[in-house]
C-alpha cells in the first residue's frame, strides 16, 4: 500500500488545519505526498513539538516555516522550529523588516514539490501582511487581513484601516468566489469560510470604506496581552538566542 | 452568480467543522448546496445559536440533527434546534434507548439532497456509538470510537474495550485508506485524521486485542466533569422539558 494515503481524500495532497487554544491560531501543513515537500503556516512556539512530531510522522520534509506576519498575540514557532530542523527555512513579508531566511514580496510563488503558493500583498493589520493563495486547491492563508465575519485589528503595529479595506477588496475578494478562505484565528470555533460567503456576509467589509473606516476606529479594543513578549520575538522569527544577542 | 458558490472549493458540496472549546466537541455541518438540505451532527447545547445562523445565513433547510452516541461530557444541541426549527429531525442510534424522531441501526442511510451518509454501528464507547461514512466525500465522522491518535473511554456507560476494539477494526479501519476521519473531540488541536494514519500511527489500536483492553484498563481517568447533567439531558435528546415532565 502507498504511503501517500495519508494525504486523505484526494490523495494528490496533504492539508491539515490545526488550532492553539490560548490565543485561537490557526496552524496549517500543506505538503505533496509524492516528493513529501511540506510546509507550515503560522506556527505557535508553544505548540511545535506537535507540529513537528505530526510532520514527522507522516513522513514529510519542512522545506518553509512561514508567517503571514508579525504576530501581537503569540510568539511564532518559527525560531524553534529552525533548532529542531536545520534545513527549514523561515519566510515573512519584506515589508514587516523582520527576520527570516527569505524576504517574500508580491507575486513571489513558494514551491513545496508540485505545488505552489501566490503570495499576495494584503497590508492594513500590519505593512507585512501577506496571503497566501493555493490556486491549485481553491484557498487562501488570509491571516489577519479578513477572518470569518470579520478582519485583523488597525489599532496598533502600522494598523490603517483604508489600507486594509483596500487589501481586502483588491486581493482576496477579487479571487474565484468558491476559494476557501483559512483565517489565523477565529474566537467562535468556525474553521473555515469562502470569498462569496465574506462578499455577502461579513458585517464590517459588506460596508462602504468610509463606514469601515470608522466602524474600525470605533471598536474600543483591549491591548493585546501578549503584544509587549510577542511582537520583539516575532521581529527576529521566535528567535530569543538571536534577539539576546543584539541586546 | 450563483449562490451555490458559498459551497466552496468543490462546488458542489458544503462541509463545515465547528468547535466548542469547554468540552473540545465538534460539530459538522453537511450539506447540498443545490437543494439546499443540511445536516448537523453533533450539536452543542451552548452553541446553537452560532450554528443556526451559519445554516440560516448560507440559507441552507436543517434537515436532521444527529448525534453520533449518548454524549457524558456536554448536552446536546438537537432539543433547542428543534425547538428553534421544528421542521427539523433528531436521529440516533436506537442501541442508545435514547428518545429521538429518528432511531438509526446499522445499514440506515440518511439522505440530504443528492448525498447520503451510510449508519455504522461502532460500539464499545457506549452501546449506541454510531459512525455515519460519507462515501461520496470520502469522509466518516466517528464520534468516540476512534480519536485522532487516541480513542473514546470505555470506563463508564456501557464502555467494553473488546467490542470497541472490534468495531474500531471492522467499520473503520476496513474503510479506504485515504478517508478523512472527523471525530467528536481533540484534544491537541488537531482537526482530522485519516484511516491509513490511525491504522499505522495510532498509539492503542494498532496493538493486539489484548494489549487494548489492558491498555485501556489502566488509563485511570477522572471522573467526567458534566456526566451526571450530560447523560440523562442527552438521553431525550437535550429537551430538558421533556425530561421534567417524566419526574
Ligand atoms: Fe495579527
Ligand atoms: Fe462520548
């Protein structure tokens, strides 16, 4: 019996979504069964010994460890990740100046075996933001540009939310309406949405920019708890030896 | 534009995972976006009113409401959503003793639009466990007979290692290889499996028989927190009414 089994229903790939319970992030494997390339989006430090012992497991060789930004609310596994596997090597948007071993800018494509990712310039939560659009399996990494029902904050980091309103519109609802959209985070236990479902139903991007704008600026949230550990960490990709260093 | 791109990727199926984060359930919406008919196994009792407004909000009909087994560690949603849509059917196994408008044994097919889910009898967790085999999806939910690299308790109900393990074995295990599972919890943040996984990777079942059922005899688990409001709430289907009424 093949081994690629494991890659589940459609047997031509590997996608696992998975979930921190503390500050709801959502982690996703995707891989190639065939030549076992995977990668990992989103990685929470507290949770990469699961991440790597279920790659492992199945057998998969991390090429990429990719952040779709700069966090506030966790510290990313990417650091770690690196100690536990010399070879992966860790990616962020060029425009969040943070630490990695790639720089990743519009349009760039990162390879995984037969597969590859668009990556999409989606700024407003922060300037780094990126998406990541699987076009040959109908999905999009969002991050905090939109999340189900709703978006990323604009309040702190380079929040702007005529940026992100922009973002949105230009280069997530402009994909096909039946991709499925994958947030990095949802705090209601939905895993998962669409680009048509957001297009009729998300209560803050179904309004004009100027409503959003100020729907936005009105929200009042509280200051990220983590934001103060997590965003110097995520700065240098999760890691602490590096940024002790520079002390 | 049709509507029936809030499907997503495939088109022409909808597939939804939800959480509960107290007691790590999860709950699955199926549906056919042609017809319109959903399905929605294993409802949580708090979260109802997140479940009916996705189906409402993609304007999906709630057919059945069906509950893998007679749950100990959360109530039911099936009493409140048929109290809010009383159009809509409640099923379980009929193995459970438990009420409901529709008692399901092994070989039943629950039909939704153009999809039908096959019944599985799968006891050993509790006498009326139940995994539905969506064949057209390459999919089966499998409620507590089988956990992502773990399995349901046998300690309390009418928990029996031997029959979990032959049901574990014969029902699921004899499925494709590249079948996703979705169980009713997880506990590590994972979200499904597959038949080749557990079959190769999972940690109790792929030992003997005998190692199983000792395995499973020295677990020494505490005493589940919500059974004694659970059990006799789930055993009518969570109408709390209804269960008053028979004092
Ligand atoms: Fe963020
Ligand atoms: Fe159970």
């Amino acid at each position: 019996r093949k081994m690629s089994a494991l890659a589940g229903r459609d047997n031509d790939y590997i996608f696992r979504q998975l979930l921190e319970y503390t500050s709801f992030t959502y982690t996703y494997i995707l891989a190639d069964p065939e030549s076992k390339e995977a990668i990992l989006i989103d990685p929470v430090i507290e949770m990469v010994n699961r991440d790597i012992k279920i790659i492992e497991d199945m057998g998969l060789n991390l090429k990429y460890a990719i952040n779709t930004h700069v966090h506030a609310d966790h510290v990313t596994g990417t650091g770690e990740i690196k100690k536990k596997i010399p070879s992966c090597k860790s990616m962020i948007s060029k425009y969040s100046n943070a630490k990695a071993d790639v720089q990743l800018s519009e349009g760039d494509k990162i390879k995984f075996g037969k597969f590859e990712l668009e990556v999409r310039s989606t700024p407003g939560h922060t300037d780094g933001c990126l998406t990541y659009v699987w076009h040959q399996k109908n999905m999009a990494f969002t991050g905090d540009a939109i999340l189900i029902r709703g978006c990323g904050r604009t309040d702190f980091q380079q929040g702007n939310s005529g940026r992100l309103y922009d973002s949105v519109h230009n280069q997530i609802f402009s994909l096909p309406p039946n991709f499925t959209l994958y947030p990095a985070h949802d705090y209601t236990g939905q895993t998962s949405t669409t680009v048509e479902e957001e297009k009729k139903l998300n209560p803050r991007l179904t309004k004009t920019k100027e409503e959003f704008i100020k729907i936005m600026k009105e929200l009042n949230l509280p200051y990220p708890k983590q934001i103060d550990r997590a965003v110097p960490a995520n700065m240098v990709c999760g890691m602490f030896e590096l940024q002790d260093a520079k002390k």
